[in-house]
C-alpha cells in the first residue's frame, strides 16, 4: 500500500527494488492478480521490478462507494444530448494515480503496461508524463476512436448487464463470469476453466465491487476519443493485439499503432480479448525483447 497526493493504491512487487520498474494496469473491474505470478516472475527474472497495481475502485484499492448510484443508460443518454454530466472521475485520474505512484515510491522512470481499459490508462500515464515513461505496451486495448468497429453486442450486454449477487448465489454468479469469459476466450488454446474459476473466486475473496466496475465503465465513456493526447507520447510502444478480440476489435490495436509515433503492433492469432496462461510466456517474452530494447535504447 502507498500513500499519493490523491488515494492510497494498493499494489504488490516482484523482483529486484534497483532493477528498472515496469508497472501492469488491470482492465475494468480487473484486479492485479490478473496479471498471473508466473508472468509477473517471469519478467522480473529478466532483469525487472514488476509493479502490479489495484486501480482505484477495484480489488484492495480505495473505492468510491460515496458517490451518487449512477444509472449507465440515463448518463449515455445525457452525453448523446449534449449535456453536462458530473462523474467521480475520469481515465485522467486514473493515469494520474499511476504517476502519484511512481512520485510516491521515487520512481523517477518506468516501463508502463496495460491491458484493455489499463492499456487506455497507460497510454494517457506516457502522453502525461513522457519525460517518465521509458515504454509502454498497452494490450488488447483502445484510443476511444469512435469510428473504430464496436464491440459485439452481446459481449457489450455481458460487461454492462448486472451479475447475480455472489452473496445469494455463488453458483449462479461463477457460472455467469465463467459464460463471459468463455465468450471472450481465444481460439488458440482450449478455454481454462479451472484458471477462471480460480481467479474469479480470488477476486471476489479479495473486494466485489459492481458499483467500482460501473464507475469505471463511466470514466472510460467519459474520457472518450484520446488520439489527440497521443501525439505527446515519446516512448517506443509496442502494441499487442489479438485477432479475433470481440471487445476491441483488431482494428483498435492497429489504430492505437497508428497513432503513436514508432509503434509496432504485434497481433497475436487466435487470441480474443484475454491473455490466458497458455499465451502468457509468449506475450512474457514479446514484452521482455521490447522493454530490453527500449532500457538500450
């Protein structure tokens, strides 16, 4: 746990305190944990400190559970009509409490990596902070481009539809996560039930929050459209994308690519929008080449 200027994030570490850091971003509603240990050891046994954060409002990190209930279809309704919409936060705030992190721990330069609405934040921590960031990598992600293909119905009504309360049913509600995960799994490699389940019950033994994840479902909608943020970003950038990711089609990769200078997109077949352990050693190393590269270069 670190006090900043902000909120208290909770994080844990592997790896040497002087080795470079490298700090991982969750996705929505996601928790540190899953950025799995053996990836976590993995990249700190080239050479790293890994960082692995809780975003506010999720897992042990600070929640905002004063804020107003909020209701999505009333606030997207109020934004399509032009109007002012007040909201705990933002992205912005978000990537701020990763550079409060780095300020808090005297961290002056770091290697950032996100995946999915982590991989937006990490984008925002190197536009905000360039002179910090010695790369970035975000993973399965986005620029907010509205012009991008949109996600697959259905996996959309999954992220958004509530879940069944855990504390009434935890069969229904494992069973409800295990459906979107499976929904969202790669063709590559057949579905880990049994590593899903694990982390799901993890994750519900260490904070449930549908309120946190909704509150981050608004600041992405919120933050919208980052390409003109993009263009501040000096670090080399590899991008990771799967080829058949329902959530954030390929094509958010590729544009997240295209509008950052230098980037290279590495799209990984068969994966959609997860990195399952059978793919974790593989997306482990393509990252371990790109820090290498980027600390040499």
């Amino acid at each position: 746990m670190t006090t900043n200027q902000q909120i208290s994030l909770f994080y844990d570490a592997f790896g040497i305190e002087t080795n470079p850091a490298v700090v991982l971003i969750p996705g929505l509603g996601g928790h540190n944990i899953s950025w799995t240990e053996d990836f976590c050891q993995q990249i700190a046994k080239a050479g790293f400190y890994i960082i692995r954060i809780d975003n506010r409002d999720a897992g042990l990190s600070p929640h905002f559970n004063d804020s107003p209930p909020i209701d999505l279809n009333e606030l997207v309704q109020k934004l399509q009509n032009g109007e002012k919409v007040e909201v705990p936060y933002t992205l912005f705030d978000m990537a701020d409490d990763v550079i409060h992190l780095l300020n808090s721990l005297s961290i002056n330069k770091a290697h950032v990596i996100g995946r999915s609405m982590g991989g937006i934040i990490a984008q925002l921590v190197a536009a905000k902070a360039p002179e910090r960031i010695i790369s970035l990598c975000p993973i399965m992600s986005s620029t907010g481009n509205p012009s991008l293909p949109q996600s697959e119905p259905d996996v959309l009504d999954m992220l958004i539809r509530p879940s069944i309360n855990p504390k009434e049913d935890i069969d229904g509600y494992l069973n409800g996560q295990l459906v979107f995960y499976r929904r969202i799994s790669s063709s590559s490699c057949p579905f880990d039930e049994e590593y899903y389940r694990d982390y799901i019950l993890q994750a519900l033994a260490r904070n449930y929050s549908p309120q946190g994840t909704t509150r981050q479902i608004v600041a992405v909608i919120v933050t919208g459209d980052i390409r003109p943020y993009l263009v501040n970003i000096t670090a080399p950038t590899l991008v990771i994308h799967g080829s058949i990711d329902p959530l954030f089609p390929l094509a958010a990769g590729q544009d997240i690519a295209h509008n950052i200078a230098n980037a290279t997109l590495e799209i990984i077949d068969g994966m959609g929008h997860e990195t399952p352990p059978a793919l974790n050693s593989n997306i482990a190393n393509l990252i371990i080449t790109h820090l290498q590269n980027a600390s040499h270069s």
